[in-house]
C-alpha cells in the first residue's frame, strides 16, 4: 500500500491538469499538500483566477488538509518562499513536484528572446528555484540528525522523443530539467533525497496547443482514458513514496495504461581507432555505417603503415587486420 501520512509536499502547476491530478491523489494517499498555482494563461499572461483556491476546496472536502500558495517558482525568492510555506505551515517537507509551466510555441526561426527566456524561465529555472531551497532544507535535517526522506519528481515531456518542431524553448527546458534532475540525484544520495523525471501525456490545456490536442482526443477513445492526467498522477505517488526509495535518477514516460522507462544519454554506438584519430575524409565512410550503411568498416591498417594510409588514403592488404569496435 502506498501510504504518505504524515508527509508534507509542494506541486508547482497545481491548480488544473496535471498538477491539480498529482495535488489531489498526493492528498489522497495521506499527504498535506500546499497547493502552488499563479492562475495565468496557458501563455503565461496573468488572469483574475485562483485555481488553487479549487485545488484546496476539493482537498479539504474530501478529507485531506491542503493549503494554497501563489509564490512565483520562476525566482529564487518565490521558490524560496514555496518552500518556507510548507514548513511554516507543517514543521516539515517531504515531497517536491515541479510541474509548474507554459507554452509559446514558435518555429525558432520565428521565435522571439523574450518567448525563448520566458519558457526556460519557467520551466528550468523554475524548477531550481523549489529545489533548491528544498535541497537545502533537507540537508540541514539531516545534518541535525531528522533528515533522510526527501522525494523531487520532475516535469519533462516526451516531445524530446519526437523532434518537437515549434516547441524549442519548451523542450530545451525540459532538457535541461532532464540534466538537472539526475545531477541533484547524485548530490542529495547521501542525505536520503531521490529524484526523479517523469514525462507526463495527458490531455491538458497546454495539451491542447496546436497538434496534440487531436492525438488525446483519439487516445481518449481507448478502453481507458489515456489522456486523463491521474495516470501520471499515479506515478508521481509511486515516486514520492517510501517504496520508490531505491529508485533515483530516472526517467519515465506515462501514456495512459502505459509506463515506459527511459534511458538518456547513453552510448548507442561507436568507431574506434586506437593507434590513430580519425581524419575528416576517413569520418565521411565511416559515421555512415553507424547508422546501418554499408558492411562494417574496412580493416584498419596497423602503425607501420600509417603514414602511407595517409598520404594516399590506401594501404597494404599485407597488414595485420584489425576491426572497429561498435
């Protein structure tokens, strides 16, 4: 049984779709949850609304105890604030899901600085502002011998999967989270503190920016509803739990009844030449054959006869053979 009773956690975004899912199933396994959410447009514009005002409403009358918060995570002061609000409020933080964002889709060839500065603003930077201030509370919990529980459960996309035409502030963002993640994983191990990245699809506002929006409708039709963002939310309990205490550094993706693990900046394939570099020209045969054209690289010619390989481009078919590695 996933059981977060007595936990404390923040959800950036948390005041509709994805993080109003993740907000309010974080409550229903037991945790208080401050409820973070400026109410702006899916463009980032201010509004006069207070989802999380609703967010907080729906909690509370289903049992759970929640607060809201309007800090603004794309500063330092504001996550630092985020933060001082869940402690000040229940002596303690547990949980930190960074979801908060939005989207100024652009072809980058027309995309202005203040759309590419606002989205990595946002999304990048707005998830170091929570975490780390979090980061820094858990360390001195544990330093003061109370630490040794921390859960960070990132926001990526699966667009880095698929180009993301229009979307290069977005997925650069999120990229750079996907980094980020994994770092703050390794510095936080010996506190107890995990991190995660999971790459949510679901059917949303920001969702319904251009393309996606038909992808989810289609998918809703399925036997379960793929688009409806408690898929996701489900995960991220799993994550924030105790039973995922082993688990830090990774990335999922989740796709309704789907959950894909992902490897990121892993060695594919390579060519070697360990008694020589390799010239542009040698390059041009070879980085084609990586990618499955043509057999596999010819024989590389040992020490002796390099400098006539390249002088002339050829060699002797009396050298010793030797194959690349891949």
């Amino acid at each position: 049984m996933i059981d977060l009773s007595g936990r404390v956690a923040v959800v950036t975004g948390s005041g509709r779709g994805i993080g109003r899912a993740e907000a309010t199933r974080l409550a229903a396994y037991g945790a208080k949850v401050v409820v973070n959410d400026l109410g702006v447009a899916t463009d980032g514009s201010a509004t006069d609304e207070s989802p999380a005002d609703e967010v907080v409403s729906e909690i509370t009358a289903a049992g759970g105890e929640a607060v809201s918060d309007r800090s603004d995570i794309s500063t330092a002061d504001g996550g630092a604030a985020l933060v001082q609000r869940a402690t000040d409020e229940w002596g303690r933080l547990d949980i930190v899901v960074n979801n908060a964002g939005f989207g100024r889709p652009r072809m980058a060839f027309n995309m202005t600085e203040a759309e590419w500065d606002d989205v990595i603003r946002v999304h990048l930077k707005g998830t170091f502002s929570v975490t780390s201030p979090a980061c820094r509370w858990w360390r001195e919990e544990a330093k003061a011998g109370r630490g040794g529980y921390g859960r960070i459960v990132n926001t990526a996309t699966g667009l880095l999967m698929a180009g993301g035409a229009g979307q290069s502030n977005y997925v650069a963002a999120k990229a750079g989270v996907m980094a980020f993640t994994n770092a703050v994983a390794t510095e936080m191990a010996p506190y107890g503190v995990t991190a995660n990245t999971i790459m949510p699809s679901a059917y949303t506002r920001l969702a319904a920016i251009g393309w996606r929006s038909r992808q989810h409708r289609e998918a809703a039709a399925g036997p379960i509803d793929a688009g409806d963002p408690v898929h996701v939310a489900e995960m991220v309990c799993y994550c924030a739990s105790p039973e995922a205490g082993y688990l830090s550094g990774q990335t999922f993706q989740v796709r309704g009844g789907i959950v894909e693990h992902i490897r990121a900046w892993e060695v594919d394939r390579l060519a070697e030449r360990g008694d020589r570099g390799w010239a542009a020209p040698d390059l041009a045969g070879e980085i084609p054959r990586m990618f499955g054209a043509g057999a596999k690289p010819a024989e590389l010619p040992p020490k002796e006869w390099q400098q006539e390989y390249q002088a002339t481009g050829t060699a002797s078919t009396s050298s010793t053979p030797r194959t690349d590695t891949f």
